[in-house]
C-alpha cells in the first residue's frame, strides 16, 4: 500500500510539472492573447471549411482585398499548399512572402514564422509537431496583418 500511495504523489507532482511544460510549450503561443484576429479566424476557417482551400490559397483569400490579389493567383496557388512549393516551404509562409513586396518585410516574417513553428520548411514542421497546418495558416495571417 505505501508504494502506490508514494507512487500515486509521483504521478500527481509528475502531472503538475507536465502541466508548467505544457504552458510554454510553442504549440501554445497563439492561446497567448483570449481573441484571435479576425483574419485569422477568416485564414483558418477557409483553410479547413467545405472549399477544401489548401493553405497557400486561405492566406491568399483572406488578403484578397488588402493585396489586390487576383482569381488567377489564388487559383494557381492551388499547386502551392502541403509544402509543394519549391524547396518545400511552408505554403501559408510563401503566400505570406508573395504578398508582402517589402523585402524587409517579408525577411521579418520568414524570421517570426521560422521562431514560432520551428523550420520554414513543410516537411520539417510537420515532423516537429509544434504547430498545425491550421496554426501555420492563423499564424501567418497574425503575422501579415502586423506587417501590412
């Protein structure tokens, strides 16, 4: 009997110290401010909605008006979502970069999306485990409405 009550205080402080590592974990950087950004409550929505609109194409939507993005774009981001983009960049991030003409800016956001979610690479991110796609799609329009 003492060594599963000794056993059961380990689990419980054991719990406790997960729970503090849990809490600045990367993963949770955006439940950091109570309400998200409409555009990016837009950007997540269109990335997971019925349209089935990859990432590339929910940022791209949400800036539509912002950026003057036009149908053609948006349409031949089709092929640019799910790290297909060349050198297997993080579709959001390249949509992100393709809007922003400032090339300050767009290092800016590669610098503060690459600090967030670990690599700028798909691929990477995905193994990492430290965001979602749909975070990296939120993330990137949080990022963009910073920067424009």
């Amino acid at each position: 009997m003492f060594f599963f009550r000794s056993k059961k205080r380990y689990l419980k402080s054991d719990h406790i110290a997960d729970h503090r590592r849990a809490e600045s974990h990367p993963r949770n950087f955006l439940k950091g401010p109570p309400e998200k950004t409409t555009k990016e409550k837009i950007a997540a929505s269109l990335f997971d909605g019925a349209e089935k609109y990859n990432c590339a194409q929910a940022i791209l939507i949400t800036f539509e008006s912002r950026f003057s993005v036009q149908a053609a774009d948006i349409l031949s981001a089709k092929t640019m979502g799910y790290g297909r983009v060349q050198g297997g960049l993080c579709g959001a991030l390249y949509a992100g970069k393709h809007l922003l003409k400032d090339q300050i800016k767009s290092e800016q956001l590669t610098r503060e999306f690459e600090s967030k979610a670990g690599s700028t690479k798909c691929k990477k991110i995905l193994r990492l485990k430290l965001i979602s796609c749909k975070e990296c799609v939120a993330l990137t329009a949080r990022l963009l409405e910073e920067l424009s």
